[in-house]
C-alpha cells in the first residue's frame, strides 16, 4: 500500500513539473528610438526587470538613425515573428508611427509607449491613436520648465539664451522646448534668440550652435534637449572657448556630459530615469497580461538636475546614464 501512494506521489510530481515547464513564459519586445546611452539605459532596467518577472525580453535592432524610416522596418519584422506578448516601444513620430502600431496592435499585440508617445499623447479620448495601454515616461514640459528656470538664474535673470532641439515631430523633445518657452516667460529680461533642429546628427548640433554664436557674440546661455542636440551644444561652445562665459544647460546624463559637468564645462544636466521606464514597461506589461490590471494611461517617473556642486555627490551617481 505504501508503495502504491509513493508511486501516485511520484506521478503527480512528474506531471507537475511537466504543466510548469509546458507553460511558455511571457515574451515581450523592446523597439528603442535610436542607439544612444538613453535607450541602452533602457534596455537594461527593462532586461533587469524580466529577468525578476520570468518574462523573455527580444530587444528590436537598434536603429541607425532617428526617424520612422529607420524604426517602421524593425517593428514590422518584431510583429511579423508571430510570438509577441505586449510590445514597448518609443515612437519616432507623432503622427507617422500611428498607421504600424495600431496595425501591431489590432493583430492582438498590447502596445506601450515609453518616453515618446502618439497624437497629443492623450490616451483616454476617442482619437486615432488612443490604442496603447499607457504613455510612461517624463514630464517633459516640466523639465523644460525645470531647465529655463536654473539656467535664467544662472544668468542673473537678464541675457540671450538659444535652443538645440532634434526632431519637430517628436513629442518630448517638442515638450521640452514648450515648457522651456514658457519658463523663460517669467524672466522679461530673458530673450530667447533661436531655435535650430539637428535631427538627433550630433556634428550638425556643432554647426548650428557654432553658427548661434557668431552671430550673437553676446550670447549668455545654450539648452540642449537631448543626447546628441545636448553633446553638439556643448562642444561648440568649448570649440569656440566660451566655456564658463556661455552657460550650458543640458538633457540626459550621459557619461561624456557627466565628465564635463566635472570639469566645469558646462553647468547643468537634467538626468531622466530610463532605467525606471524600462522596468516599469516590463512590469505593468505583466500585471496587465498575467493579474488583468490596468494600467494608468500616464506613467510619469521623475528626474535629477545635475549641477556642479551636486555631481560627485555619491547618491546621484544611480542616475548617470551607463
């Protein structure tokens, strides 16, 4: 008899194990924007994540260059594979991702936007583009007010400050000169001389901001408002010798503006939290597939301001980009 209840045992725990290695885990796909320190960020708080969760993360080819000509391919090819569970992805146009991705989603894959989103980004009204789960990402209008506030103080309240942007049709980064518009407007002696685009190319940021300074040799400030706009602005400004004179106000902390921002090079770097956003892509993905949650159409994580007396300081260090 005993034999016979070791035996059912046995066989129950053979089944067991083979329900629990039968039942395929959850695989979600990671689309970045572009290959940067801000979406290698990403990717990791995002693999660090699925790693806890048991989810299988496939990480999109990174693209070569900003723009839906570059990403459309990637995502088609992602989707095409036939085993995607919910899919996160930062769109690189408002309005040119939306035809693809509502495609994506209406063959049954759940979708997510990080740090960009689609249309105005409100996802709660009748719209075109109101089919993903959730934006999660910054308040970019924020930070940028964030920015226009330190670097005016900066200034002493008086001065010509110029703008580095990348994409016209991208929502953060449009944002973010929309907040830093509208926070220079509580400085009437603030004048905001130029706006130039660089396409996310790091060599036509130099030229632009280059080009800013010559003509306006009385320029007191300079905000770059993302990785390669923020890069581009700095070194022209150290090219033309101006560092300390003209101050630089930068976005995301990437280790080469960390060093800088050490050096005294430049004056202020807003770090965001990609790691935070990709982690909580994977994490809200799965409460959703695996509980039915639902999840807040707006997922807004914080940011840090790195300036010269805070950057060494040993607890902002978790937010340099790496």
């Amino acid at each position: 008899m005993k034999k016979f209840i070791v035996s059912i045992l046995l066989v129950c725990l053979v089944l067991s194990v083979v329900s629990m290695t039968g039942v395929a885990a959850l695989k979600f796909a990671f689309m970045p924007g572009i290959a940067d320190p801000f979406y290698f960020t990403m990717e990791k708080g995002a693999k660090a994540k699925a790693a806890e969760l048991g989810v299988e993360l496939i990480v999109g080819e990174y693209p070569k260059a900003w723009g839906p000509e570059y990403q459309v391919p990637i995502l088609k090819a992602l989707a095409a594979r036939g085993d995607i569970d919910l899919l996160f992805t930062a769109p690189t146009s408002t309005e040119a991702l939306i035809p693809v991705l509502k495609e994506i989603h209406d063959s049954g894959i759940p979708i997510i936007t990080v740090d960009t989103y689609l249309g105005d980004g409100d996802y709660t009204k009748p719209s075109n583009y109101n089919f993903p789960l959730s934006y999660i990402g910054t308040d970019n209008f924020l930070g940028g007010q964030v920015v226009a506030g330190q670097l005016a103080l900066m200034l002493g309240g008086k001065g010509k400050v110029f703008l580095e942007n990348t994409n016209p049709d991208t929502s953060s980064v449009i944002n973010r000169e929309l907040g830093f518009r509208a926070g220079i407007k509580i400085f009437p002696d603030i004048e905001l001389v130029g706006v130039e685009y660089c396409l996310d190319v790091q060599e036509t940021a130099v030229a632009q901001v280059s080009a800013a300074l010559q003509k306006n040799p009385d320029l007191g400030g300079v905000f770059g408002v993302n990785v390669f706009s923020a890069q581009g602005a700095y070194q022209a400004v150290v090219n033309a010798g101006l560092e300390g004179a003209v101050k630089i106000a930068t976005w995301d902390a990437t280790e080469i503006l960390i060093e800088a921002l050490k050096r005294k090079e430049l004056d202020l770097i807003l770090a965001q939290m990609p790691g935070e956003m990709g982690s909580l892509c994977v994490e809200w993905g799965f409460k959703h597939l695996t509980e039915g949650a639902e999840i807040p159409k707006k997922v807004i994580p914080g940011f840090f301001v790195f300036t010269q007396e805070n950057v060494n300081d040993p607890d902002a260090q978790k937010y340099i980009y790496k």
